[in-house]
C-alpha cells in the first residue's frame, strides 16, 4: 500500500501528548517527516524516542520568537513545511462567575493566539511553494458551546473562524485549511473529568463511548493528505454523533 504521506514534512503542535502524539505515530507510519513540537522539553524527547524518524523542537505556540525559531530550523533542514497540524490547546474550566481572568487570558493565548502565531509564521513557505494543507483542532464545543468553558468554546468557535477565513485566503493559492471538532476523547486532560460527567458523555454518544486518539488521528490523516484535495474550509465533527 503506498504510503500517503511520504516524505511530507510536517509540524504538529501539541505532539508529546494525547491526539497529538497519535496523530504524529500516524503520520510516521505513513511516510511523513515528522516534527514534534510542544512546550515540555522531556516530553518532547519521550515522544521522538517512541516515533522512529520523528524531530524534537521544545516551542511555546504563544511564544512567536519561540515559533520562528522552530520553523527556521526546519526550513534550513528540510526546504519545506507541507502540513500543519495545529493541535496545541489547554483548558482552564470555571463557569462564567467564577473563572479569574488568568484563567480566561492563558486559554485565549495558547488556543487562539498560538493558532494565529504558528499559522502566520508557516505559511509564508507555503505559499512560497504554492501548496500545503494546514488544520486545526477546534472541538465540537467549539459548535455547540459548553458549561464551564467560557473560554474554551470561544477558542474553539475562533478557530472556525481562523478555519474559513484562511480557506478563502488561501485556497487559490494551493494551501487547504480545515479543522476537526472532536467530541470526548479518551485523553489524560478527559480522562481528569470527574466520573458522574465521564459516564454522562459515555451515555449521551450513540456509539456508547469516548473516542480514542487514535481514530482522531485518522481524521487528521484524511485531511492533511491529498485524498482530500478538494476539501477545504470545512469544521469535520468526530464525536461519535454526540450532538444528534
């Protein structure tokens, strides 16, 4: 079977854990080049020992010196960047009256504004290339909204947003942008939930479970690769049907 993303280089932010470490093992056994790029630097090297040909880069998505430093590195060591996979995100619950404006600042700034960053920053190359497909992780309380994250859903509805305004931006120029919104998936940051609202998701999927990174990963796969080439601008919901 032939590889479907064979020697693609591609950065995928948020990569040491949970579907961002799936979808890098993902991407590898499929032939990418594989760049690992998160904020813990142990981390990051316990992942690049786990995926054979995969590359560290310790980089904070709200840090742009950071950013610019990772994707200079790449560009000299491999002349391009083919995919983004802008997975990085952190959630910092409270309801509306409780949650500090810590709180709502350090989840707007790595799940928004480190989306904006790491995007702004790779696809000058892109274009330079004049192809490259770039996408996002909002969450399907990115469409629905959810108690307890003011912040996180705004996140998540902006990274919509991000999703069909670069579509439109562009798609003309080869670069395709789209996003996933995965519903409750089996992660260290679910699997913290209490477990009353853990049984409650469990009950309200209609295949009658979390998802796994792994099935999310097959998601980013179809997106980042060319088997969706005339897909572009689309917000993918993963959830099991959680919605219906």
């Amino acid at each position: 079977m032939s590889m479907r993303l064979k020697d693609k280089v591609a950065i995928i932010t948020g990569a040491a854990k949970g579907i961002g470490f799936a979808t890098a093992k993902r991407f590898a056994q499929e032939g990418a080049k594989v760049m690992i790029a998160d904020v813990n630097p142990e981390a990051v090297k316990s992942a690049v020992d786990l995926i054979p040909g995969s590359e560290a880069h310790v980089m904070n998505v709200t840090d742009r010196a950071s950013v610019e430093a990772a994707v200079d590195q790449i560009m000299q060591r491999h002349g391009r960047i083919d995919i983004l996979i802008n997975n990085a995100g952190i959630t910092q619950d409270a309801r509306l009256v409780k949650m500090t404006e810590a709180q709502f600042d350090s989840v707007i700034d790595v799940n928004l504004k480190g989306v904006f960053n790491c995007t702004q920053l790779v696809v000058p190359h892109m274009l330079e290339a004049g192809k490259g497909a770039v996408v996002n992780a909002s969450s399907v309380v990115g469409i629905y909204g959810n108690f307890g994250q003011t912040n996180y859903s705004a996140t998540k509805f902006g990274v919509i947003g991000f999703t069909k305004t670069w579509a439109r931006e562009l798609g003309a120029k080869g670069i395709r942008v789209n996003a996933v919104c995965p519903g409750f998936i089996a992660t260290e940051m679910v699997k913290a939930m209490p477990e009353n609202i853990l049984k409650d998701i469990e009950r309200r999927s209609w295949l009658g479970r979390l998802g796994t990174p792994e099935e999310m990963a097959n998601v980013y796969l179809f997106l980042a690769s060319d088997e969706a080439s005339y897909v572009n601008g689309i917000a993918l919901e993963a959830s099991g049907g959680i919605s219906l």
